[in-house]
C-alpha cells in the first residue's frame, strides 16, 4: 500500500479489499466480516489506549453498524453509506491523541490487555509445530520481525520481556511440563530481564498490574508444586524441584518489592519462624511434601484414622514405619541436596516432620493399646528403629549448624519407646497378677478340698493358680524384646505375694490344741470298803460285760475312722506338696531363661552369675512351714476326734486287763492305710511321723490324764509295756521304711519313761516326787511344818516332771498313794462311776 504500518488500520483495509466473492460462501463471509468487527470493537471501543467519551458520535455510529452486521453482512463497496460511515467512525477513533494534537500513528490495537493478548500470540509461534517443546532455530528472526509490530501494539522492552517469559512458562505448563528447559528459560527471563524492568520508575500502571498478575500466578503454580514436591517430583523428577524453587523465590522477590501494595495471602502458613526469609519458605515446603507423602501412604495402606482395630493396624504401623524409613532416604539422597541450597537443615527438617507424623499415628495406636501385646512390642521397637535413624538424620545434616543441630532436635517430640514399653509391661504384669488375686479369691468362696482327680489328689484351685502363674511366666518370655532382671524380679515378687497369701489359705485349718481335751482335775483313787465294792460289781457287772463286748467286737471288726473333715486336710497337705513341686519348675524357669539381660544394680545380678539364685526361697520356707502345721492338725484330728471312741475314749477305761489297746491299733491301722491311699509320696513321711506322735501323746493322756475313768496297779505295767510296744510296731511296719525305727525310738522315749514311773513301787514315786518337787520350786529339803509344792501342769510329760510323777501317784490304786495325796494336798477322792 505504500504506507507505514504504524498508519494502516488493519482490519478496516481488509474490510475494503476482500470482496465476498474471494470466500466460498455468503455465511463464511459473513463470519470472517463480524470477527473483524469484533477486533475493532475491542481495540477501539472495549480496549482503546485512549478512554472513549459516551458523547462520541464516531463510537455511537461504530456500534450501530457492529449490531446491524450482526444479523447480516453490510456492503463493503465503494458506494456504500455504510462503508463510508464505519471508515470515517475508525479512523477517527483510532487517531485520536490525548491533547488532540496531530499524530503520525493509529491506535487500534495498542490497548491493554489485547495488545497483550495479540502479541503472546505473535510470540507462540516461535515454536515448532511439529514437537511444540521445541523452540524454532529461526527465532531470533522472528522476534526481529515481531519488534516491528511494537509501535502498533503499544509494545515496549519491558513488556515484551514479560510476554516472552509468561509464553515460555506457559508453554512448559501446556506441554505437560516435560521439557525443564523451557520452565528454565523463563526462569532466566523472570531473573534477568523482568527483574531489571520491575526496578525501572517509570513503569506504566497496566505494567505494574499486569507483571502483578503474572508473578502470582507463576508463584502460586509453583508454590502447588513445592508444597507436595514429592508427588511433582513422581511425574517430572529431581530437576522439577530444582527449577521450581529459584522460580518461586524469583516471583517472590519482586513481587515483595516491586509490586506496591503486594501482601502474600499465604505470609501466615509460610512464617512458621519469626520472618518470611527463602529458608523457613523452604522448611514449609518440607514439612508440607512431607505431610501430604506420609498422608498418601496412610490413604495406599488404608488406615482409618477415625477407628483403629488393634490387630489389624500393628501389622500396618510397622509396614508404614519401613515406608517412612524409605521416604526418610529417598528424602535425604534425593531432595535433601537441593534444598539445602536453601535451608541449611533440610534433611533434619523433614526428619522432624516425619517424625511428627509417625509419633501422632503411634499416639493414637497406643491409645487403644492399652495391654501389652507381642504385636505392641514389635511396633514400639520398629517406631524406636525409625527414631533413631531420624534423629542420626538430624545430626548428620547439622554438622555445619553452631549448635550441632541441638534446636531442631528439639522439636522432635521424643517417642519414649522403652519407656512405653516398661510402663506397658509394669501394667501387664499387674493385671496378670490380679487375675491370679482374684484365682485366690474364688478359691476362697468356694474350694471345697476335693481331689482334682484320682491321679491328681490335690485341689482344683492350686492347679488353676499354677497354671496361671506358668502361662503368665511363659508368655512374659514370649515378649519380643530383652527381659530385665529387675522386671524378673518384679514378677516373681508378685507372684510370691499370691503364694503366700494362698499358702496361707491352704493352712487355714485351726491348729492342733483345739483336738486335745481339756485335761481333767487332780483327783486321787477312793478306796472303798469291801461291801461297797461287791454293790458296785452287783450293780455294773451287766453294763461291763456289754461294754466289754461292744470293745471286743469292734476290736475283731474296726470301722473306718478317718472323717471327711481329715481326709480334706490330706488334700490340703497334698496340695502343698505339689505346689512345692511346681514352685521348683517355675523357680528354674526364671532363673535360667536366656532372655533375661542383667541389671547393672539389680539385687538379683551377683546371685544369678554364681548360679545360685532362687525366686522362691522364702515361699519354699513357708509352704514347708504350712506342710508341717496341716500334718500336725490332720494327726491331732484323726487320733484325738476320729479316733476318740477307740483311743482316748475307751482305752484301760474301768480295767486294764479288759480294755488293751488291739481295737485301736486295729482301727488306726486301718486309717493309716486311707492316709497312704489319699497322700502323695511326698507328703506321706511326715504326716505318718505326726500321726505317730500325736498317738504317742494320747497314750500319755490315757496314762496321766485320763479322769476318773482310769485307774492303775503297779502289776498293770507290764500290760502298758506290751500295749506301747504294739503301738511301736504298728508305725515301725507302716508303709515301706516311711518311718525309720530310730525316729520311733526316739519319739517313744518320753512314753517309756512314764510306763517306767507306773512300774515302781508308790513309796519310791513319793520320794522321787519330793525331791524334783522340792527342786523345781527351789525349797531343797522340806523342813517340819512346810508342805511339798503343788507343781505346775506344764503339759510338757517327763519322767522327771514333778506333775508327771505326781499324776502317776494320782491314778494309782493303793493305799498309801490315797493317804499321800489325801495328807500333802488334800486331793478330793474320785466320784465313783
């Protein structure tokens, strides 16, 4: 046209020169003429550099002929009205000045923002079509060529500086973000050229608010991406973090200080510390990714953080914990590097926070784990694995910090694993030990000492309360991780309080004094006339001769003497035996078990290496304790209350001769017999050796305490001689050697000493009465005037016991024992019977 550009309106010449008859169509044609208008409107009346008065009668008539084209194509021709009225309405409005003054330049298409829009067009084209992540080789002659279209577009250096980088960024974005280059040309632009225009004090204002718009929404994309920058990273890799950070510190920067007015929306979320510097950016984007990485693990492994069923989550916690070992790697070879460009602790900054995120889901698992369990050992162990290489994480990438990493560490709420761990196992220990309390107090209310079986003649509760404590002891060694001695102790301490208070239990059974009759007074034997005696036998002797055959019949026939009462105080004593006997596996299992990780100041540590050490010592002394109590009262019970009616009851009750002892011995052998078939090996030597001595010290009651019933003759002795030594035998022959005969002997001395005392004369008893009497109370001789000393019943019988001699003289049936009796203590005469 022989114009300068800068003069053609260019829209309008096309206007005027392309006829209809150049399109395929009248309908094309009229489409291609309304997009022309449509450009005109926007550069002229939408968009003008210049604002368009409401009076102007050009922009009135402009937009009567924009609605009339709407509904059909206007004339173009020469001779149109319409045509001479749209060139005159453009060209006026186009070449307006703000002054009104003449200019050489036309202003349709340099109004903000379609000049912008216009341009960034011109500008996409320097790509390849073919491979649009490639820019053209031709693109320095292209941007050559674009400068001349400045002057048209209202295009300056510094916006087109800005246009090239938002079309160099915007093109990565749309080409899936696979070519870096691209996002790092841009990045050089924004750092460079843009940055320099940004500083620059004659900047127009739809600059300033354009360059406004296009650094937020670079930074916002890129933020996007920094705050999950491991999922980014996932489709783009390392190098997108790389680009991004300098991108969004780039577009920080200048909006912070060159944009007037510019607050950032996120300045809260960002300062976590106590400024906004590029390094605490950085520790929220780490601490960010991380979160979102630990999240995304959590949402593949579905945990529900609302409900957590114990069981199935241990399992997945110690997965989880593994996966957050390899982000914590992945974090430090991978991320850690670049960002350390621009926070100093990178690597302990997200080591705090996956810290952080792991400690708040083992929070909320311990909540419910409120019992130790194997699978609650191997989490904790597995959470105190992962802290520690956490916090050698921390320590490594601090080695530059003034205080070694010291505050970061700081922040790392300690997950106190073997202290969880202890308090879980104290507590699990506790309830293990109340369940056996409560064992014992069932066993209380309702142990009724029956055998278990047969083949296992000791109580029901005993078995529960070991089995307990063996199950307790097995499972505690089950725990997956190293036993102190100190918390081996623990158990055993309480384990032998229960003992304790169940051996207790077991020996609850009264004691031997309540089955031994009162003795009866000091009286001495009556002798009666000749006439009274023949009236006694006159009136008895029918009453004798039956009792005399009740005794003889009972003697060739024994019933079964031993009552329910005493057999249940054999299951007593078999119980003890056999807790004795599982004390002992229980003990060894304890000690020796290769679990067990000495203390450095535990009580148990010295014992235990010289091998010597015993949990159970003191309980293995009580239970003894308790076997020899049970034994004594069961003895006591079945010679002086089951056997009562055969021993103490009727032995040389009225007449020696008639009464001997054969019936008794019949019928406690018979009961010794039930004793051997109820009790174990164990516990049968010494409840034999108590039923023994218990016998032996009812025959001394028979011989000097035994009531008005009982009266002797010196020519009786020999009779209670052969008796005793019957009596001897019995246990000498009892069971297989249970009981040696050197123990009997020796138990049977005090007996033979007594039936020796009933062998001498009464003149003899007397004088050796006086002179142990005079003795014991110290007199020495008895002057004239003074009286023998009445001695004290000690209980304790011995030939040489002044009582003991005394209750000799008192049973027996001679004159000169009644009138020694009758003169030195005025002893009552015996009621006859």
């Amino acid at each position: 046209m022989g114009r300068r550009a800068e003069t053609i309106i260019l829209p309008l010449e096309l206007l005027r020169h392309l006829k209809p008859s150049e399109f395929s169509d009248s309908h094309e044609y009229h489409q291609w003429q309304k997009r022309q208008f449509r450009i005109l409107e926007a550069g002229l009346l939408l968009h003008p550099s210049l604002p368009v008065e409401k009076s102007n009668t050009f922009a009135k008539r402009f937009r009567e002929i924009i609605r009339s084209a709407e509904t059909k194509a206007i004339d173009t021709g020469k001779n149109s009205e319409t045509m001479r009225a749209l060139c005159n309405s453009v060209v006026s409005l186009a070449w307006r000045t703000v002054d009104g003054s003449a200019t050489d330049i036309c202003h349709w298409a340099d109004g903000f923002p379609l000049n912008v829009h216009i341009y960034t067009a011109l500008l996409s084209s320097i790509f390849d079509m073919k491979d649009d992540t490639m820019v053209l080789d031709e693109v320095d002659e292209l941007l050559e060529l674009m400068k001349k279209t400045w002057v048209i577009l209202g295009v300056n250096k510094s916006l087109h500086n800005l246009c090239f980088t938002w079309v160099l960024f915007e093109q990565y974005i749309v080409t899936g973000q696979v070519e870096p280059d691209l996002l790092g040309a841009a990045m050089i632009m924004l750092s460079t050229e843009v940055a320099n225009d940004a500083k620059k004090v004659d900047r127009e204002p739809f600059f300033v608010k354009m360059l406004a718009n296009v650094l937020i929404s670079m930074r916002e994309w890129s933020e996007k991406r920094l705050v999950n920058y491991h999922e980014s990273c996932n489709k783009g890799g390392a190098g997108m973090l790389e680009n991004n950070l300098p991108l969004f510190f780039a577009a920080t920067k200048i909006l912070e200080e060159d944009i007037p007015g510019y607050t950032s929306d996120e300045s809260e979320k960002v300062n976590e510390l106590a400024d906004d510097s590029a390094g605490n950016k950085v520790c929220y984007f780490i601490r960010s990714s991380m979160r979102d990485s630990f999240a995304k693990m959590l949402e593949e492994i579905n945990i529900d953080g609302a409900s957590f069923e114990l069981e199935e989550v241990s399992q997945t916690l110690i997965k989880l914990a593994y996966e957050a070992e390899e982000l914590a790697a992945k974090e430090k070879v991978t991320f850690s590097p670049i960002l350390k460009k621009w926070h100093p602790n990178a690597a302990g900054v997200a080591a705090v926070a996956l810290h952080s995120c792991y400690g708040t889901l083992l929070k909320q698992y311990l909540t419910g784990a409120t019992l130790l369990t194997n699978q609650t050992v191997l989490v904790l162990q597995k959470a105190g694995k992962l802290e520690k290489i956490l916090i050698q994480m921390v320590v490594e990438d601090s080695d530059e910090c003034e205080d070694g990493g010291k505050a970061i560490v700081r922040e790392m709420v300690p997950y106190e694993v073997d202290s969880i761990i202890m308090n879980l196992l104290r507590k699990w220990i506790q309830e293990r030990l109340k369940k056996g309390k409560e064992i014992i107090m069932r066993a209380k209310e309702t142990e009724t000492w029956n055998p278990k079986s047969k083949t296992e003649p000791y109580a029901q509760s005993a078995v529960d309360l070991m089995r307990h404590a063996k199950e307790t002891v097995e499972t505690f060694f089950e725990i997956p991780m190293a036993i102190s001695d100190d918390l081996v102790g623990d158990l055993a301490d309480g384990f032998k309080h229960l003992f304790k208070e169940y051996v207790t239990f077991v020996t609850s059974c009264g004691s031997k004094q309540s089955y031994i009759p009162t003795l009866p007074p000091l009286t001495r034997c009556s002798q009666d006339s000749r006439f009274s005696r023949l009236w006694k036998f006159a009136v008895c002797s029918v009453g004798e001769d039956e009792q005399n055959r009740h005794i003889a019949d009972e003697g060739n026939h024994p019933r079964l003497s031993t009552s329910r009462g005493t057999q249940r105080l054999y299951i007593r004593l078999n119980t003890l035996h056999y807790f004795l006997l599982q004390l002992h596996s229980l003990d060894k299992t304890l000690s020796i078990s290769s679990k067990i990780v000495p203390s450095s100041r535990s009580r148990h540590n010295k014992n235990r290496q010289i091998g010597s050490y015993s949990y159970f010592d003191h309980t293995r002394s009580a239970i003894q304790a308790a076997v020899q109590h049970v034994s004594e009262v069961a003895s006591y019970r079945l010679i002086f209350f089951d056997s009562h009616s055969v021993f103490y009851g009727n032995l040389y009750v009225r007449d020696v001769e008639n009464t001997r002892i054969r019936p008794a011995l019949k019928a406690l052998k018979q009961n010794l017999t039930l004793l051997c078939a109820i009790l174990t090996d164990k516990a049968q030597p010494l409840a034999l050796k108590e039923v023994m001595k218990a016998s032996f010290e009812s025959y001394l009651m028979v011989l000097l305490a035994g009531g008005s019933k009982r009266i002797f003759s010196r020519a009786d002795h020999g009779i209670i001689e052969e008796d005793f030594e019957s009596l001897k035998r019995l246990f000498c022959t009892c069971g297989e050697g249970l009981i040696v005969e050197d123990v009997v002997d020796t138990e049977a001395e005090t007996v033979e000493g007594v039936i020796a005392l009933m062998g001498q004369s009464t003149e003899q008893l007397v004088e050796d009465f006086s002179i142990v009497a005079c003795e014991a109370s110290g007199m020495g001789i008895v002057g004239s005037g003074q009286k023998l000393p009445m001695p004290p019943t000690t209980g304790r019988w011995n030939r040489s016991d002044p009582n003991t001699i005394l209750r000799v003289v008192c049973h027996r049936n001679d004159k000169a024992a009644n009138q020694f009796l009758k003169n030195t203590f005025q002893l009552a005469k015996r009621r006859p019977y």
